[in-house]
C-alpha cells in the first residue's frame, strides 16, 4: 500500500516559515503554513508604492548555505550590480572627519581569524591587546552594520570578529536582490503554492497544543511571539534596538554610497546606487540604522542621523522629499555576550513535537542565515519520526 505522507505545520510565513515549508514540501511532505498578516515576508517585506524600502537595511550574503539552496530553485532572481570598489563612495566617519580608508589598526585587525578571538572575552579587551584601543573602537563602530548593537565592543569577541571578517570580505559578500527582499519572498511564496504547501493567511494561531497533537510543529516566528504562543518564559535571548531612518532624496552627483560611523555607530545608505528600480526616477533611496543604547529615544536616533547626513549628503534638507522614522526594538537577531555562541541560544527541539526556527535560536550563521539553518534544522527533526516509521513499516 502507498505510504501515507507526513503532515507539518509552520506557523510564520517569513524567511524562516518559507524555508522550512519549502524544505518539508520537497521532502514529501504535506505542508499548512499559517501567517498572522495578509502578506507574506515577516521582516522581510519590502514595502509596495513609491519608495521600495525594507525593514531596515537589508543585504543578502553569499557566503552562507541559504545562498546555494536559493541558487539552486533559482530563488535569488536578478541581482543589483555590486559598484567597482573605487566607485563606491563609501565614506568612514573618523575622529570627527571623512576618510575613505580604515584606521591602519583596524586592518590589521582584520587579518585576525574567528578562530583567534576568544568566546570568553568582549571584543573591546581583546581587540585592544591586540592592534591598541583606536583601531579595536572603529572596528566595534563599524560593525554594528551587522549587529545593529550600539555597543558591539562589549559582545563576544568570537561573534564579532566573524562578522567583522564577513562584512569587510573583498569581493564583497553583500548583494541586493533587484526589487528589494520581498522579491526573493515572492518567488519562495510561488514555489511553496507549486509544490503544494496550503498557504493560510490572516490566520493567528493562539495556540499550538492541538496543532502538535496531530503533527509536528515549526514555530517561526519572533522569539518573543513564540514565547507568548507556547507559554515558555525561557525563550529568551539578547537582540538590538535600532532606530530606521528612510527617506528619499532628488538626486544629486556625488553623493555617498554609504556612511559608516566609525566615531558612534551608525550607517547611512544610498540603496539606489545598486537599484534603481526601488525609487522614482531622479530620486535617491536612502536606508539607515543607528543603534539606540537603552537611555536613547528615537527622536536621539533620528538626530544623530540628521548629523551623518549633513556631513555626507550636502543640502539633503533642502532636496528632502519623504521620511519616515522608526525604531526597531529586539528584531535584528541575536547578539551573542562573552561566554556564550549560538549553541547557548534557545534551543530548535522543543519537544512535544514543537521545533523553533527564526534568527534568535540555536543555528550558526550570520544574520538572515541563522533563520535558514534552523529552518532547515527544524525540519530534519520533525519529519525525522515519520522517516523512521517509513522505513520500519
């Protein structure tokens, strides 16, 4: 008799809910993907209408396992070309001035391997025994592109150094996907309904007690909702609070490509340099995040933005056609504190037939790829039984 197939249900329909339903689909599976909104994408939507912007600066990386499996179901789509590095127009807010190179001390720091940078020890003591105090402080500032910390110095040296490595990596391993993110999350959402996932909108559950009675479950959502949805106070893991700066400009020559604040932290981005679909003709497209302490506010955030933006965007005020400000509390990942890596994080197996997937648990990677190893994780585990029952019937 033809086998019955395994039933899965994911709950979050972002990067992480698609993944695992694409992932479970293909394996035979039979899919229901419940999502809370009438869209798609989580924080991985791109905004419809004029100004195509996503939630915060967004980037997609190539040096993770989540670029080939997109590769390869042709996932990715057409990508915005990477600028010639000496046409970038990158600009490092140092010692009160522009410059277009790094301190010499921060190079030579970025020699160092992960591997060197102890998970015991903060960046900043260890970056400082190691290439002195003013070249471990640009490189903690400038990190925060990939951390959205205001205080990258006082995390994992371990998780820093990574990152700094990946995220100054000549070629660069930053792409963007032509349309923004909500392009890749169109073509996942097409090919989960063409593999036969029963995709459900505007469908909040409250509760995944009857779900796992049935079949197993993917949680794939924010921490703090899968905290409050299986009533675990342990889901618990550090994150950032940035604040999100878009606004758009009439175009003017000579503007940066980028700002990177090497004196605070804080980065400014003209995403129309690579796409220039994401903004009428003549306009510019810019994208910031200025990580907050826990004493700033959002109107702190926008200011010291303002700030970056006279220095590098001349008369911006005046060629200031849209803003929106914003602030993005415990959504940009995990951040890992000295003595802890990702296996500290809440772990994927729940029991119960409940598996976690999302950027705060316990899968490697940088940013958006530790919602796709542990999409991929989640679903090993959960269809693993049904593979067993298989093979012993």
């Amino acid at each position: 008799m033809p086998s019955t197939p395994a039933r899965l249900t994911v709950i979050g329909g972002g990067f992480a809910g698609l993944t695992a339903a694409i992932t479970a689909a293909e394996s035979g599976a039979r899919v229901t993907l419940h999502e809370a909104h009438h869209t798609l994408g989580g924080r991985a939507r791109t905004a419809e209408g004029a100004y195509r912007t996503n939630e915060g600066p967004h980037a997609l990386y190539n040096g993770g396992p989540h670029w080939i499996w997109l590769r390869q179901r042709d996932l990715i789509g057409p990508l915005a070309p990477v600028p010639p590095i000496e046409g970038t127009r990158l600009r490092l807010h140092h010692q009160g001035r522009f410059r277009r190179t790094p301190p010499l001390a921060m190079l030579k720091l970025l020699r160092r391997k992960p591997e060197e940078a102890p998970v015991e020890a903060d960046f900043m003591t260890w970056a400082t025994g190691e290439v002195g105090e003013e070249g471990a402080r640009a490189a903690a500032h400038y990190i925060a592109v990939a951390t959205f910390h205001h205080d990258p110095g006082s995390l994992s040296a371990r998780f820093v150094q990574e990152r700094l490595r990946r995220a100054t990596k000549l070629p660069p391993e930053a792409h963007y996907p032509r349309g923004g993110w909500g392009s890749v999350i169109d073509r996942m959402a097409s090919l989960a309904w063409n593999l036969g996932v029963r995709v459900e909108t505007l469908s909040r559950i409250d509760s995944v007690a009857s779900l796992c009675a049935k079949n197993p479950v993917v949680v794939a959502t924010s921490l703090p909702a899968a905290r409050g949805l299986l009533q675990d106070e342990t889901l618990h893991w550090d994150s950032a609070r940035t604040a999100l700066v878009d606004m758009a400009l009439t175009s003017r020559k000579g503007d940066p490509f980028a700002i990177s604040d090497l004196d605070a932290t804080g980065w400014i981005e003209r995403f129309t340099t690579q796409d220039r679909t994401l903004a009428p003709a003549g306009q510019d497209l810019i994208q910031g995040q200025i990580p907050l302490s826990p004493e700033e506010s959002k109107a702190d955030g926008a200011a010291r933005a303002d700030h970056l933006l006279d220095l590098g965007f001349p008369g911006w005020r005046d060629r200031l056609l849209w803003r929106r400000d914003g602030v993005s509390n415990g959504r940009t990942g995990a951040v890992d504190l000295p003595g802890t890596t990702w296996r500290d994080r809440p772990a994927i197996d729940r029991g119960d037939g409940v598996y976690l997937a999302g950027d705060q648990v316990a899968a490697p990677g940088l940013l958006s790829e530790v919602s796709f190893n542990s999409a991929l994780e989640a679903v090993t585990l959960a269809l693993a039984p049904a593979r067993l029952d298989l093979k012993s019937a």
